[in-house]
C-alpha cells in the first residue's frame, strides 16, 4: 500500500461584479478527506466532492468579506447575538415603530440594571467583568447618540465602585 488516504481537491473560480462594474474572479481550492483509515480500518467519504465545493466557495466568500462576523467570532459574544436578533426581529416585525420602541425600553432597562449592578459590585472582579461586558454591548450600539455618554457614565460608576472597593479591602487588611 502506497497511502492511507486520499483527498478530494476542487478549484473553483467565483465571478462578482466589482464597484466599477468590471467582472472580477476569485480563484480558490476545496479540500476534504475522501478516504482515510483510522483504527477500525479504511472509510470513504461519498460526500467528499459536495464538501469540497462548500470549502471552496465559502473560501472565496470570506475574501469578499461574507460572514467575516462569523469568522471574526462575533457570534461568540452573546452581546453581538442579541443585536443582530434585534435587527432581524425588526426586519420582519408589521409595526417596525412599535418593536422599535420596545428594543429602545428594554434597552434603557439594560443601561439603569448595569449600571446598578457596576455600582453594587461585590469584588472587583466581577466588577471588571460587569464593566468589560457592558463596554462591549455599548460598543455595538453603534447608532446610539448617547453612546460615548453611557460609557462616561458607566466608566465613572466603576471607578467610584472600585475605590470603595479597595478602601474596604485596606479596612480588612
């Protein structure tokens, strides 16, 4: 026997239309294990050259920046989750002013939750964790007008609570 396993290789070429309106190509490959052997003996993978065009063109995708959110990790922030759910559920909301409105209250609520959670922190780790993970949500509202003004007052509100924090940490020591 000369290999214990075999490839199945794709190259496919993608055409978009550029900003200028000229056609341009992405060329990539796709590879996937067609057959391998592991320690039960040898196995093929049938669906070996349908994988192989997904990896290919999801490779030229991600060149034209498609699901780079995806790729980013994005998706690993539940912060970012929840706004993109809140887009789509506007999206297909019949009154897009009334989910609107009910997006804008929940997140009023959100903003006087944290930060009376910052400022009743009981150690300064879950206060830096409190502070970290409403910096990040904040740093997605992008269309907040009040935006820097909510991370003043958020930033303020750590600081105080941290300086207490350490006092009573100095008073027990």
């Amino acid at each position: 026997m000369l290999a214990h396993a075999q490839v199945h290789t794709l190259k496919v070429a993608l055409w978009y239309l550029g900003d200028d309106g000229e056609r341009k190509t992405i060329t990539h490959y796709g590879h996937t294990p067609f057959i391998t052997q592991n320690r039960f003996g040898i196995s093929t993978d049938f669906d070996a050259p349908k994988k192989s065009l997904t990896d290919a063109i999801g490779k030229c995708l991600s060149q034209l920046g498609f699901s780079a959110d995806v790729r980013l990790g994005l998706y690993d922030d539940i912060h970012y989750v929840n706004e993109r759910l809140g887009e789509a559920e506007i999206e297909r909301a019949e009154d897009k002013i009334e989910a609107k409105e009910r997006l804008a209250a929940e997140y009023r609520e959100w903003l006087a939750e944290t930060l009376h959670l910052i400022g009743t922190a009981q150690s300064l780790n879950e206060l830096q964790q409190l502070y970290k993970s409403a910096m990040r949500k904040l740093d997605l509202r992008q269309n907040d007008p009040e935006r820097e003004a909510h991370k003043i007052k958020f930033t303020r509100a750590k600081d105080a609570r941290k300086a207490d924090l350490e006092d009573a940490m100095e008073g027990a020591a």
